[in-house]
C-alpha cells in the first residue's frame, strides 16, 4: 500500500486527487496505529505506537487540513479502548461528551480561521458551474451560453457584455480550475451573489442540455 503511494493517479486533475491519496492512507495508519495502542502490551510499545499515530496525523493534517475533525472519532476509540475494564454506560457516555465537546471546539476555530484567512467567499458549487461552462464552450467552439448574461450574472461577466471563446480557451484547463476561477485576469469571476449563482445555473444546465456529448 505504502509503495503504490508513489504512483500517479490516473487522473487530469492529479494535484487534487493526489493529496486526497496521501491523507487517506496517513488517516488509515493512524488508524492502525490507534488499534495497534489497544492491542499490544508494555508501555514502551504504547508510547512508540502514540508517536507514530501523531506524526502520521500531522502528515495528513499537511495534506489537508480539515482532517483534524478525523481526530475526534480516533480520540473517542482510544479513550473508550483504554478504559479500564468494566466499561459502564457513564464511561460511554463520558466519551460522547468529550467526543461533542472536541467537535464544536474544532467547527468553532474552524469558523474562525474561514471568517479571517479565507479570501474567495462564494457558494460551494460556483467554481464547478463556471468550469463545466468554459469547458462546454470550449471543446464545442461555442461561445454563445454566455451571451446576454452580462444582466443576469454581471460580476461573473466582469461587466462584459460578452466573452470571446478565444478568451475562454486561453483560461481554460482540464486538469485545474484555479486559472478560470481564481486569476484576475481571467475572462469569468465569482461572486457572492445567490442569486447570480441561481442564474448561472441555470446558463450551466443549458450548456450540458445543448452539449450532452461534451458534458
């Protein structure tokens, strides 16, 4: 498992999939390492079992981020596991507690640190709709979803009453959205408008309805 790690995903968009490997197979070997903790004897192994647990957790923290929240249910086992026997209900549900407390302490600094260090705000299905737009328009030589949206949809539009295909096939690449997305010069912009994400939608349902075969 370890070794297949070196081998590319089969898969345009190798920079996203590619961590997504990483951190899941770093989640399972702390996970392995947890049960490891609970299984074994001696407080030497314990102590090496805890070490490799943390540092494989970190490594995936570094991947992504947001799998700190793959910490509490790992914190919930290894508190339920080394309980000493019995194990009654008031111990169960003292773990649950910790469980809860430790996940709203997370959502709470991870609110947080979106409010403060986040600089796009914008609806989660924004940067798919304008990338399938983009993609649809360019491999079909189309250009014409985008016509007479600069009324409906004017901060993605840029106040541009259209956009040339030319300017679309510059920015767009299969295997990244960030240059069609995220750039300042490129053709299309986000927005935080629900309401133009609503209009572009519905451009976006257009465009694969008119173009099955591309979509």
């Amino acid at each position: 498992m370890i070794a297949s790690l070196w081998l590319a995903p089969v898969s345009g968009i190798i920079g996203v999939v590619w961590k997504d490997i990483w951190t899941s197979c770093l989640l399972l070997l702390t996970g392995a390492c947890c049960l490891a903790i609970t299984t074994a004897t001696g407080r030497a192994w314990h102590l090496r079992c805890l070490g490799a647990a943390a540092l494989a957790f970190t490594a995936a923290l570094l991947f992504r981020p947001n799998a700190v929240f793959a910490g509490v249910p790992l914190l919930a086992y290894l508190l339920w596991m080394t309980r000493p026997a019995p194990r009654t209900v008031r111990w169960g549900v003292s773990v649950l507690f910790v469980g809860a407390a430790a996940s709203a302490l997370l959502l709470l600094v991870s609110s947080g640190l979106n409010r403060v260090l986040t600089v796009h705000h914008q609806h989660p299905l924004q940067s798919i709709l304008i990338f399938d737009i983009a993609g649809v328009s360019t491999l079909s030589g189309r250009a014409d979803f985008l016509n007479e949206a600069s009324e409906s949809i004017p901060d993605v539009m840029r106040q541009q009453r259209s956009v040339e295909l030319s300017a679309l096939q510059a920015a767009y690449y299969p295997s990244t959205w960030t240059p069609l997305v995220f750039e300042t010069d490129s053709p299309l912009a986000i927005t935080d408008s629900a309401i133009q994400v609503e209009h572009l939608a519905a451009i976006w349902s257009g465009a694969v309805t008119a173009e099955p075969s591309i979509s």
